[in-house]
C-alpha cells in the first residue's frame, strides 16, 4: 500500500468491466488521487496502492 495519496502520475486507473467487488463501504484513497468505495473496486481499477479512507 502507498504511504500517502499524493497523485502518482505512473498510477492510471483502467477498469477491467469483467472484475466485481462486494459492496462494502470501507473508502480507500488510491494512488491516482481518487477515492474508491473499498480496495475491492480500486483494484477492479487496476490500483493496487492506496491507503486508508477517502482521499482529501
């Protein structure tokens, strides 16, 4: 997981549309500079670093 969620220009978020996640609300802030429902979603986006809650 990132230390921080400063945006990562390297960090670019491509949905696989095949990908499902549970409905869980736990936010987590990925490395692209956006918020995602839970790390289940993130990593649909292909963001596999993120931190705790939503990004600000």
């Amino acid at each position: 997981m990132a230390t921080g969620c400063a945006k990562n220009s390297d960090c670019t978020p491509v949905l696989n549309e095949d990908c499902f996640y549970p409905m869980v609300v736990d936010p987590v802030c990925g490395c692209d500079g956006n918020t995602y429902m839970n790390s289940g979603e993130a990593g649909c986006y292909g963001i596999m670093e993120f931190t705790a809650g939503a990004c600000s």
